[in-house]
C-alpha cells in the first residue's frame, strides 16, 4: 500500500492499479466532511434521525469512521452498508491516522475495528452505529434493502469509467428511498447527465478545497 499525506495532514493511499489517489490531495479528512458528511449524512439528519448509508468503495474506512462519529453527536441510529471489491488489510488501516486527524485520537481502536469486524454480517459498533461490509464489486450489488443516503466515493471516471455507469446508477436509483439522495465529489457534466438520465434530480454545490463544485443528486 502507497500511503500518502494529504495537505490537512491526513492520510491517504495511492492506487498503483488505477494512477489516482483515494482522496484529494489537498485533504482527505477535510474533502470527506465536506461531501459526505456535510453534503450527505448531515444533510438527512436534520429531517430524521433513523438513516441508512450505502457507501459504494469502502477503501479506508474514513468516511464510515466519520459517519460514526457523527451519529454519536447527533444521536443518530446510522445503519451502514460498504460495499468494496479490493479491501485494505486491518495490518494496513491500522496505518492510517484518522482518528488523530479527527480530534480524536483515543478512538483509534473503534476506527481498526471497521477493519477487523465481520464481512457479510451486520455488525452493532454502538448503540449509534450498525455496519454491515460487502465483499463485492458493486455492479453485482442487488439491495434488498431502501436507503436514505448514498456515498458514491468511487475512482475518478477517467480513471475507472466501469463505475460511473448508466446501469450502476439505475440501481442505485432503485435502492434509495423517495427523497433520498446520492452525494459525490464529482461534478462532470458526463456524469451528471447520466445521473439525469436514470431518474435523478441534480444539484450543484460548492465543493472541498481544489474542486469548485461537487454533486447531489435526489431521487
Ligand atoms: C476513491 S477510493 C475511495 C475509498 C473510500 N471511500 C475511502 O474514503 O477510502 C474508491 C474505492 O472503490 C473501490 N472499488 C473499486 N472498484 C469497485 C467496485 N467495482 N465496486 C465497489 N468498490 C470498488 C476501491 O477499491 C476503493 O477502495
């Protein structure tokens, strides 16, 4: 694993596979607070307080440590599910320094235990937090559940078009509740065509540090 420092001082990886980076270089910690957490998870908690996550790239946990931290703060009941084809080693999450990034340093043990817990199961972390991690591409991800919010952290689509697809946004069109909502960093006009396409609803805002504008889309 190539790890990386980003310029807010968090970590990130390097993907040999793929020539990209896992987060922005101009800040990992502060690109994930920014779209998922702010534009997604945040957004939903101020209508309701029960929220199921879909995170499609699981990759190095942080924005499921974040969405963790912030259902304990809010006193939310986050009930999430990672989907990732290629996952980290715990050996390597360990590596990361997220929790200290956070503020939080003394919770570097919840942030391994992401990595150590059970595939396949839901697993309860808190009385705040339930994740449930699937070892599977998400192209062959059929949800039998609804949800509230989606963190679409996949590769750039330069980098990994097979991701930013017609037939992948159709069904994750069809796995969020009505009203729902699909965040990304990304804000090519290809991709939000495609998101129109299949049925969403698109708005732009202001994106993290580097990036002038992200996406949110609504079903
Ligand atoms: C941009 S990284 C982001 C990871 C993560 N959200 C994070 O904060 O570290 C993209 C992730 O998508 C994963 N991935 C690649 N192809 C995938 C696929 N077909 N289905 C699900 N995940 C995939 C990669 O292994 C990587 O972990």
């Amino acid at each position: 694993m190539a790890l990386i420092v980003t310029q807010d001082g968090s970590h990130s990886v390097y993907s040999e596979r793929y020539g990209v980076t896992y987060h922005s270089r101009y800040g990992a910690l502060t690109e994930s607070l920014h779209v998922f957490i702010g534009a997604g998870l945040r957004f939903k908690a101020a209508v309701q307080t029960d929220i199921s996550v879909l995170e499609v790239g699981l990759g190095t946990g942080l924005n499921a440590f974040l969405s963790w931290l912030e259902a304990e703060r809010r006193n939310l009941n986050v009930r999430y599910t990672g989907l990732e084809n290629q996952p980290l080693t715990p050996e390597e999450a360990a590596l990361f320094n997220y929790a200290e990034c956070a503020g939080v340093p003394e919770r570097q043990a919840d942030f391994c235990r992401l990595h150590t817990c059970a595939w396949e199961r839901t697993v309860r972390l808190s009385d705040h937090f339930h994740l449930r991690k699937k070892r599977m591409p998400v192209q062959a991800y059929r949800a039998t559940e609804a949800f509230d919010v989606i963190y679409f952290d996949a590769f750039a689509p330069q980098a990994q078009p097979e991701m930013w697809t017609e037939a992948v946004f159709r069904a994750l069109h069809r796995a969020l509740r009505p009203e729902g909502l699909l965040v990304t960093y990304c804000a090519k006009g290809d991709v939000k065509r495609t998101l129109r396409a299949v049925g969403f609803e698109v708005e732009r805002l202001p994106g993290p540090p580097g990036k002038r504008e992200m996406t949110r889309a609504w079903k």
